[in-house]
DNA sequence: TCATAAACATCGGATTTACTTATGATAAAA
DNA sequence: TTTTATCATAAGTAAATCCGATGTTTATGA
C-alpha cells in the first residue's frame, strides 16, 4: 500500500505539467526547474506510489502517462484544485468576506444591541457566520473566552483580567418602567409627563422583580441604602413577561435600559433622580492571537452601534491627560 | 496568496493530527515525531499559508485551532481522503480488479472472438474498461501501440517489429460461403454434403466479394495462380451483407471463418481442396512498459478463445527442437 | 551512413530541509 | 514554591533536492 507522507504536493504539480506538456523538458520549464529534477521527481514519485507512471519511449518521442499514471492525475488535479479553493478561503478569511465569529452574550444585549450588530455584519459580508452562546455569567462567558471557545463577548463592567482587551462600549442606566396611563409616578400634570422620578416615591410601591439576576440585586442594595424598601408583587426572569405586568398595571419594574422592547407604546420609561448607578457593557477579546478581519468589523459595528444605544463612559482624568 | 508548493502533505496530516489530539505533543506522538519536529511543522505551515493556524495558550492548556485553522483543515480532510482514494485505486489496478485496456482491432476479429474475451474479462472484473479502436490497417494499429495509444492490438501476420512482443494466436482458415441448398457445389449426393470443395469447381462461379480487403487479395492472388478467374457479381464491405447475398443464391464468397456469424442456417461453410493460405492472427503487445494485470487477464483469454475458434500454428522446426 | 537533435537517466557535489536532542519559557496546579 | 504540562528555540546531523554536466537511445536529415 502507498504510503501518504512519501507522496509530496510537488510530485503532484510535475505529474500534472508533465502530463500537460507532453514531455519531461517541457515540464522543467513551465516549473521553472531543471530537466534533471522534473526527472528525479518523477522516478521519486513512482517510487512512493510503487506503480509506473510515464512511458519513457526512448529517443526524441514524448512522454505519456501509463494507467497508473492517468488515475493518480485524476486525483490529483481534484487536490490541486482543492488546494487552489483553500488558498481562495483563506484569501477570504484575510478579506473580512468570509469567517465565523463566535460571541458570547447575555440577555439584556440580546435583545436589541446584537441583533443590530449582526444584522448590519451579514448586511455586508453574506460570507459570515456569527455564533451567539448567552450566559448570564460573566465568569462562565470570560472562561469560554479564554479557553478559545468563543471569540468575542460583551460583558458587565468592571472586568480587570489580564488575559483580556477590554473595549468600553458604554453605559447601561437602569430605568424604570410604568405603565403608559399611570397615575401615581408621572407626575402633577399628565400633559407634561416627568422624565425623571425622585426615588423616594417609590417606598412601598409594587414592583415587578427579576429573579436571582446580579442587575438586581444591585439596584436593591441602591434602594435599601437610600431606605427604600419595593414591594414586590411578582418575580419572573422572562423580560418580556416583565413588560407585560407592567403594561397591565400589577406594578412597576426597574430594568437596564437596553434589556426594554422601547417600541411598546403602552410602557413608559422614565429615569430616576437621582440616577441609580449604571451598568457598564464591555466588550472583551483575547490579548493574544489572529484577530480575523470579520471580527474587526464585528467590533467596530458594536462599538458604532453602543454609541447610539448607550450613554457614553464618564471622562476619567487619566483619559483628559491623554490627550491634549 | 498562498503558494501550493510550500504546502506539504505531511503538514496536512501534522495539522489534522494536532486537531485531533488538541496538543503538539500528542500529535507528535501519534505521528512518531518528537514534539520539536511538530511544532516546527506547525510554524512551517503557518508561514505557508500566511495565517495562525493555532492558538496556543502559554502553559499547560491545550491547543486549539483558529478559524483559518479550520478552514485548511476543512481541505486537508479531504485532500487526505483523496489520497487514501487513489492508494486504493491503485491497489486495485495491481489486484487487476480495477483498470482500462484499450485494445486495437480489425472487423472480423472484432465479431466473435473479441466479444468472447471481453465478456469474460468484464464478468470477473466489473471494475475494469474496455475501449476498442478498430482500424483496417495494420500498420495503423502498430503505430497506435507504439507510440502507447492501445495497449494491445490484434493483428495479421505475419508481423516482425523488434518493438512489439508478438503471440501468435492461432490460424484462420478461409471458407467457402454457400447458401444451404446450393445445388452447384455441394457434391453428388445432398444427404452427404461434402465438406471440401476442388478449387477448380470455382472457376466461373458466381461470387460475392470484399472490396480492396487485404484478406481478399491475396485470396484472388491464390485462385489467379491456380488458374482460376471467379466472376464477381457484387462487392461490398459489409460483412453481414456479403452473407445475406449468399443466403439469397446470388453467388459464393470466400472469407475468413473468424468472420462469419456461424450460427446462420441459411449458409453452408465448406473448406478448399486443396486449402488456400490461412492468416495467422497475433496479439501484439508494446516490448516495454508496464503492463497492467487486468491486461494480462485480457491476454490470457485471449490466447484460450483463440484455442478453441482459430486452427492451432503449424508446428515448426524451431519450435520441435525447442522441446524434448 | 553518419552527424544532429531531442528526449530522459544518471552522477557528483552543493545547498537546503527536516529531523532529533537538549534546553528555555510560560502558566496552571499542587 | 515546586511541579507539571505546554510550546518554542538552538545546534547538530542526516537526508532530500536541485543543478550542471554527461551518458544513452532513437528518429531525422544530409
């Protein structure tokens, strides 16, 4: 039997011209070799596949392929030309036209943030696949990361692993959601509906809650220092069942503005006074490795696409003295 | 772009290997390479194809591919398939069970005796193709074998070429055509019908004759020698024609027995008295150069129908004292 | 018939490639 | 901190590969 590492992609090329031109010389010079190799590469291969390939007519007579010959061609003009569509691939890859980004997720920038991103990505390069794998652990979506499982994903800030670029995309204020025609909260004049609701007002009212989730559990912890205590009438992790109680009217609900179907015309959103702490979203990647050019583009529409949906980071000092 | 000649077949395996075994070191290991030897393999192809291949997380985690990775190694599966493929066609090809002979003929070999051998040969070997190229020529045929466009050709001899390995098949006899209840020819008594005709008894009889057919000229030649002047009234090459003239009573022919469909009830075949020159049939074969089993098998049938339709070679001083 | 040309094989030598072993570097795990 | 499991790198050597020159064979043409 043949053994596969005798055989060499070369070999394949000089059958091919050799086949092609006719003759040995030929073969030499569109291969730019010398007669002596394309004929040392010839016995070589015929040595690796054990059969005999040329029919050698001795004197001024071209040469031709035996049947051994003919059906080791066959095969491999297929693994020249899939060789050819490898190159072509990665041609691809290296163009941004083709690749798979795989990202990890959660939920409240499921809704609205990636599908924009990735609508906007297919848009221009039909070529890509994109993988979502939502978590609603940070630490579970950093491990995929860093294992090479996934190769982007949005985050809740703060993240300090060093492992890790770490791009801000922006933040994510909590607000709070009333029903559309509630009397309690929008203030003394329907007409002029308030934007912002001083928190105090909220002691005691009825609150939908989302369960277990860390977003909450911080809100509460903001609430309770300010020695305000909700009531909570219902608990459930589903967003959307959450915008449904409210639309009814059970009670009112604090979410991260991004998690919001905004387009429900039965919801009013308003903001809080003073404001409760933001979320910040971040967007992490390895620090290490190829970064295909799909994913370039992947982060740069998810940064265009924050700077629309999400309020901008707060300056530090160290980002002022950095520039000038 | 990527230049297949910096590709190697052993990277591909090196690259599938790694895959599989998530590690350089089991690669190596599988692949009975040390561990360096992998990873300068993995370096090389990186190179080649101008991409990472891998990531490789510093410390002991396992590698993994990058999306390029997958890519190439999408290719590299069925590039190696393919090889495995062809190791097996060519297998096969040395089994015999698998191959193509290209067999040059002339008509009246071509009606009976090839069909036998050919019928044969495909009923143990399904995998194996006959092509035939049927030419008038002899000369033709040589040259067809020579220059490796047959692989074998039947031929009439007699044929001395110092290229070609010649095996005598067997000898042809010429027949006499008569419809069955001819009245002129078939001797004295029609219950006994003879089976040998005096030439002289030609002389002025009507025939049927193959235009400019070598077989027929020297057939001419002989009767002309012999003092004897047939009255040709109809001439054709068609050999099934010739042989319906005869069945209708238009006149004798005089042909080789190989190409007579033998199984008519129509026609009487009679022998000369005293015999004209028979043809010697021959297989030819180039001297040089592989030959292919299923080809031998072709052979080798040959040479056994022939045993049992064509008279056997006269035997020859040569031959006599060859034995003992 | 003899020289020429066209084809492939082979030899010798230089260069390049591709292993192996040994060692280094890194980071997780113990 | 030490150990362990990774991969990378360096140095040396064995093998492969290529070129140039030359040899062999056969058809062609003078």
């Amino acid at each position: 039997m043949v053994n596969l590492r005798d055989l060499d992609i070369q070999q394949l090329l000089t059958l091919r011209a050799i086949a092609e031109e006719g003759s040995f010389g030929g073969a030499a010079d569109v291969l730019r070799f010398s007669q002596s190799a394309v004929s040392q590469q010839a016995a070589a291969l015929e040595k690796a596949v054990g059969h005999q390939l040329f029919n050698r007519p001795k004197g001024p007579k071209p040469a031709s392929l035996t049947e051994a010959g003919r059906i080791l061609l066959e095969h491999a003009e297929r693994i020249l030309a899939r060789l050819e569509q490898a190159g072509q691939e990665l041609d691809d890859l290296a163009a941004g036209t083709k690749g798979r980004v795989v990202c990890g997720t959660f939920q409240s920038v499921s809704v609205e943030l990636l599908p924009t991103v990735v609508g906007q990505l297919l848009l221009n390069s039909p070529g890509v696949e994109v993988e979502l794998i939502e978590s609603k652990s940070n630490a579970e979506l950093i491990d995929l990361l860093v294992s090479g499982k996934i190769d982007v994903s949005f985050l809740v800030g703060p993240v300090d692993d060093p492992r890790l670029q770490i791009i801000e995309l922006g933040q994510d204020p909590m607000v709070l959601l009333a029903p559309r025609h509630d009397e309690v909260l929008i203030g003394p004049d329907p007409e002029v509906p308030r934007t912002a609701v001083p928190i105090r007002e909220l002691h005691e009212q009825p609150f939908i809650a989302q369960r277990e989730e860390s977003d909450h559990l911080r809100v509460e912890a903001s609430l309770l220092a300010a020695g305000i205590k909700p009531r909570y009438v219902f608990r459930t992790n589903d967003n959307g069942a959450v915008q449904a109680m409210v639309r009814t009217g059970a009670g009112y609900s604090i979410m991260p503005k991004l998690s919001i179907d905004e387009t429900d015309p039965d919801i009013r959103i308003m903001a809080f006074d003073p404001p409760l702490p933001k979320r910040t979203i971040l967007l992490a990647l390895r620090k290490s490795g190829p970064r295909i050019p799909a994913l370039q583009t992947f982060i740069d529409l998810s940064i265009s696409a924050s700077s629309e949906r999400l309020d901008a980071m707060p300056v530090t000092v160290n980002a002022m003295s950095g520039s000038v």
